[in-house]
C-alpha cells in the first residue's frame, strides 16, 4: 500500500501533520521524534505504507540505514542506538515502519 489516509505518519509525509524534517527523497523521509529520548532522536521511515518490517518490501528500504548514519554524524553523534519496533507487545505504537535513530551522547564529556 503505497500511502494509507488514516496513518499518522503518511500524513506527516504529505506535511498534513507538522514535522521537523531531517532528510527527503522519492522514497524515504527523516523527521526528529516528538518524544526525544535523546538530543536529536529521529524517525527514519520508508515513505511506503506498511505496519511491519515484513509487510515491506526490501526495495523500500535501501536508504534507511545510511540515512540514520548520516544523521547521526549531522547531529554530532559517533555512538547510537537504532531501534524498530514491529507489534504492540514490542512496543510499536505506530502502524507505519519506522527506525529509531538515538543518539548516545558521551556522558563523560563535560564532567570535571
Ligand atoms: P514506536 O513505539 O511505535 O516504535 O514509536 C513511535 C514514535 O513515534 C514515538 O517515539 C513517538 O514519540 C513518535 N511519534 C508519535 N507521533 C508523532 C508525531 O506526530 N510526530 C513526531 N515527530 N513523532 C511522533
Ligand atoms: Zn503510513
């Protein structure tokens, strides 16, 4: 399903619901989460709808990882996490597939 109307994040990517856009292209979009756990937490998604990772197909998803290495860098970060929930028991909240991209900031830096 290429886009689906009632999904919140499709409707980001239409820009019907803000976002602060971190990355575009014809099939991916980068946005920084509205619930950071960390200084510079993103979104990295397919623009392609689908609830799950196996819902997707492979092609739609080339760009993800580069695109949340490259944000990392952008933001400072050498060290992260990248998340993906699938299922609400793993804690996907969101039915449209995403990648947590969390930035791990030095704790040691800037302590005497
Ligand atoms: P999940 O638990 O499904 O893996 O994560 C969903 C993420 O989407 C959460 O981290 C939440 O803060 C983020 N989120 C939910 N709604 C919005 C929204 O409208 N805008 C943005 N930027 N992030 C959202
Ligand atoms: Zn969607």
């Amino acid at each position: 399903m290429a886009s689906l109307p009632s999904c919140i994040f499709c409707k980001i990517i239409k820009g019907e619901i803000p976002s602060l856009k971190l990355f575009e292209s014809d099939k991916t979009y980068a946005f920084l989460d509205i619930g950071p756990l960390s200084s510079g937490h993103s979104l990295i998604i397919p623009k392609h709808h689908g609830a799950k990772l196996h819902d997707m197909p492979a092609d739609q998803l080339t760009e993800i990882l580069p695109v949340a290495a490259r944000i990392a860098q952008a933001v400072g970060c050498e060290d992260y996490n990248i998340l993906q929930n699938n299922g609400r028991i793993a804690h996907q909240v969101v039915d449209h597939v995403h990648f947590h991209m969390i930035p791990k900031p030095n704790e040691a830096e800037g302590l005497g």
